[in-house]
C-alpha cells in the first residue's frame, strides 16, 4: 500500500503561512518568504511554464518529491472554494481548465458537489464523510502508489495527529514570520514517533525528512 | 570582538523544555528526550566523569561549540537560584565546589550577590542592570574569545530579540513535546534576518547553524 506523505515549507519559528491569510494572500503577512528557493529553481519553473532558474541541491529533493504520486488530497481552501457553500457553481477553483496535478484529487469539505474532470488528467472528487473516507478513496485511485496532500495546512495537520501521516518532509526555511499558522501546536503530538530520514542544506532551505511510526 | 552564542536542543515543535518545569525536573515532562542524542556521546560522558559512549557525526559539532569560549552568560534558573531572594546564602547553585565551566560565568538576577569563586577556575558574578550590561561584562573577561549563553531558554530569547545574539546552533531533535517553553515565539523576530551556514545529520539529531544579522 502507498505512503501518505505531506511536503511544506516552514519558517524556522514553525509557521507555514504568515498571517491574515485571505484569497487575495492566500500565504499570509510574509508567506512567500517561504517558497522563495523553490521558485528559483529550474524544475519549479518549468511546471509553470517560465525558462531558466536554478539547479542546485534542492532540485533532487523536488524531483523526489513528485515521484510516485498516485493521487492527491487537498483542503477545501486550497482548491479554492473559499469559506461557506460553493460560490460559483460550477466554481471550478483558482487552477483554470488544465490545473497542475494531472492526478485524481480529493477535496475534503462539507459541501457535497459532483466530481469535476478537467483537462491534463486532473479529476477533482469532493468527500464529505472525513479524513479517512478521502484517504480510503484516495489510496484506491492512486493503485499502490503514494498519497499526497498538497496543502492546507490544516488538513495535514488532522492527519498527523490521526497517526495516518507517514511522511514528512519539511523545507526549513531560514526566516521568521512572528506570527501565522504553526505546523506543530498540537498536544497530542506527543503519541507520534518520528524517525529522522535524511538531511540535505541547499541554498536558502534545509530539507528535513522524517518518517511517522504510530 | 568574539561573537555571542546559543546553542540549544529543540524538540521538533519547537519546545526547548517540557511544561511544568520545577526545581527537581528543570527540563519539564519530556525535556529529557531533547538531550538522549548527547547523553550518548563519549565527548559528553567523558565531561560528566563516566566511561564509554558513542562517537558520531555530534561528536565534531560538540568539540566545536566548545571551543573558542571566553566567557558564559546564563539565566539565575540555571546558575540554581530558584524563585524569590537567595534562598541559602551562601548559596553555590546545584554545580558544587568545582562547577564544569572553568571559566567566567555572568548571571543575570534582580537580586545583588557578591561574586562568587569556585575550584576549577569557575567565577560567577552577578549582574542585576540587564542583558546589555551583562554581555559588555562577559566580552571584556572574554576577552576577544566568544561568549556563550549556557542555559535559559528566557534569556536567549532576550539576547536574540534585541539582536545582540551572533550565532545559533539548533540541534533539532525528532520528537514532538506537544507543550512547554518555545523557543521562537515572538512576533518582534520578524526584525531578525537569519543565514544558515550549516547542516549536519546525526544519530537522533540534526544540527543547525545560522548566523544573524540585524
């Protein structure tokens, strides 16, 4: 069975969004401090269609990252339906008609909606009944291969403390942002083990991996 | 001029001590699996006394910290003062006659004390005008050579608000304390500018170095 495996860049105070988070600043006062040596490097660029960029030790660790994703989950915020019921139906998120993943997704929210095929092979499938439900469903599309949350932060956070996470990989970035949303502020993560996989500095970022026993 | 120092073992969310720290548990519940990583070391037993031990990747980092260090600030907590006025006078803190620094302590205290003279070249004065009167102490008995903060998170913290500390040596433990005292929870650590200069994997622990700038 594949791995749940959650990536995200933290500042070195533990936030991994600034404050006032809105749709128009989705990261927060500061927020994009954070992603900075990812969108100089080469292999983020070419995923948005720009030439150029770094390649340096953070482009392996990237690489990585992408490989062996069978399908994704993703926050409701993160899809881009904002707070209350859909507001435009269909709204069809901030991705456009050929969003980036490529992948069967799973938006966890209360709002029940039909699914959503888009071009580029990215379905989106909205699950109402829980963390596990979307995991369950999730694990089938993805057929052996991993699952990845790809962001809300506060969706990987309920997965860690359910014990379901199994891998983490933290961008450790060289900043403070004095206030926002901490990864780790949770009392019951004390009933999680970690296990430190590796290591690797590169510029602007330390790449931290550790794996999760219950 | 020597530079200021802190090196500190941090859980990985963020807590340097466990909660309810109290004279006979300093470190606070689970504060003791911050420090297991060094405990192993021979380069720490053979400081305590005691055979055997590990040597590792720490083991290089440890020696380095602990060179070049003319001088010592720490908390009263950590010199073993406890609450409220000298509780014994004279009153020598838990380290006995002959305390491992070997070198010239400053403690910071509300509470006047004469300095104090231990076997083994420890001194320990106390300073009552603040932290930045207590560095312009220990950098003139340092005397070119750089000051260490040895203990107390809450003094650290002071030196790196106002941004007097030089260097920061994490070693980021992976664990999850779940509660305790933060090290970085200050919104005013936005004014800090951090760079990271190095990154080193070891047995239980990774050790991360960043320099300041204001």
């Amino acid at each position: 069975m594949g791995r749940l495996r959650y990536s995200v860049s933290m500042s070195l105070d533990g936030f991994v969004a600034g404050q006032d988070q809105s749709a128009t600043n989705p990261l927060g006062v500061g927020g994009h401090l954070l992603h900075e040596w990812m969108r100089a490097l080469a292999v983020w660029r070419k995923e948005a269609g720009l030439d150029g960029g770094e390649v340096n030790a953070s482009t392996a660790v990237i690489e990585r990252d992408d490989q062996n994703v069978g399908a994704i989950i993703m926050g409701r915020n993160m899809f881009g339906g904002g707070p209350g019921p859909w507001r435009v139906d269909p709204w069809n998120g901030w991705w456009g008609d050929n969003p980036p993943f490529h992948l069967p997704v799973f938006v966890l929210t209360h709002h029940p909606r039909g699914r959503l095929e888009c071009e580029g092979g990215t379905t989106f499938e909205f699950v109402t009944d829980g963390i596990t439900a979307a995991l369950d469903r999730a694990r089938d599309a993805a057929n052996g291969m991993d699952v990845a949350i790809s962001g809300g932060a506060g969706v990987a956070k309920q997965y860690l403390a359910a014990g379901l996470l199994n891998d983490l990989l933290l961008h450790l970035v060289p900043v403070f942002l004095g206030a926002g949303v901490r990864l780790f502020d949770n009392p019951a993560l004390t009933a999680i083990t970690l296990k430190q996989e590796s290591t690797v500095q590169a510029p602007g970022v330390t790449h931290l991996a550790y794996s999760i026993a219950r």
